[in-house]
C-alpha cells in the first residue's frame, strides 16, 4: 500500500507499506530515523513518541497508513538554525536533564509540543505534558527546569521580571525535592 506523508517539512512517498506496519518501524528501518526508539513496544514508556499534526503520539501503537496525508515531527526534525541544536535540547544539556538519553527525542518532542500550545507553562503543566514518558536515570526534575528555562527564554523574560511568579516557580520546585 502506498503511504504519502510529510515527514520534518518533506513530503515521503512509500510504496508497498505492509497494511499494518507500525510507524516506528517505517522511521527507523525504512526511513533510518533512529532518533525515534524503540522501548516497550506495548504503549507504556513513552519512548517511540514522535508529534502527529502536532500532537505526542505513540509511534509504536501507531499503524504507518494512519498518518497518510499528516504531518510528522521526530527529533531530527528539531534543530535550530543551520542544524545546530535547538534552544530546548541546549537547554536540556545545560540543565543535566540528558543522561542516557534514551527518553530524550520524545522528552523533547513532548516539551516541543507543549510550548507550542502554552508560551508560559506552569512546573505542574511541564510534569503533565512529559507524563508518561519514563526516564530511568534523571528524576525529572532537571528536565522540568530545563523545560522551563527555555519557556523563560522564549517569552521574552529575564531575572528582572515577574519577581512574585519566580519566588512562586521557586517555592514548586522546592516542593518537588
Ligand atoms: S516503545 Fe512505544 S510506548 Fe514504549
Ligand atoms: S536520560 Fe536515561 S532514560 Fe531519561
């Protein structure tokens, strides 16, 4: 069956995909899109997430036919100018929110999508926007933060400004140790 999609800004044309062939395995064994993993395979880690009309999406639980015509986003669709990394994953580096970095792509994506829809999230709108998406060496928390500085970067604000919503951020994170 043919599958025609647009994949990081381009559009793929696949001829003969199996009727029931799952979308990780089009990316990564057809396409070579390693970036996306494999982890549980069953829809529990969150690990295979990739963005679908801009939404997080289990590329494991997903049948490639049902994203003919859509708009596919993996992790090597995330950079920013002339391919360096984008201000999130910088972010995440600086942050220590990498370690592994198996839970990586989809951490990023999930963070990708959410600061599409929210300039400004709260910590409680990042932790239920990663949520489900397991991380086995971090905690969470450096990945929180580095979610949120880059929220910070991206509306604009510095040190200077909304002193009472920091001191607010402050008291959330102190009461996530
Ligand atoms: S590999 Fe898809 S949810 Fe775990
Ligand atoms: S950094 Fe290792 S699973 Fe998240």
């Amino acid at each position: 069956m043919p599958l025609v999609f647009t994949l990081n800004g381009d559009e793929i044309r696949l001829d003969d995909i199996p009727d029931g062939m799952l979308l990780v395995d089009v990316l990564r064994d057809h396409l070579g899109l390693t970036g996306t993993k494999r982890g549980c395979e069953t829809g529990t880690c969150g690990m295979c997430s990739v963005l679908v009309d801009g939404v997080l999406t289990r590329s494991c639980r997903t049948k490639a036919i049902d994203v003919a015509g859509r708009l596919v986003t993996t992790i090597e669709g995330i950079h920013g100018p002339d391919g360096a990394l984008s201000d999130l994953q910088a972010a995440f580096l600086e942050h220590g929110a990498v370690q592994c970095g198996y839970c990586t792509p989809a951490m990023v994506l999930a963070a990708e999508a959410l600061l599409r829809r929210h300039s400004d999230p709260t910590r409680e709108q990042i932790r239920s926007a990663i949520n489900g998406i397991l991380c086995r060496c971090t905690g969470y928390m450096q990945i929180v933060d580095a979610i949120e500085a880059t929220a910070a970067v991206r509306a604009g604000r510095n040190r200077r400004t909304g002193q009472n919503r920091t001191a607010g951020r402050r008291s959330d994170r102190e009461q996530e140790r």
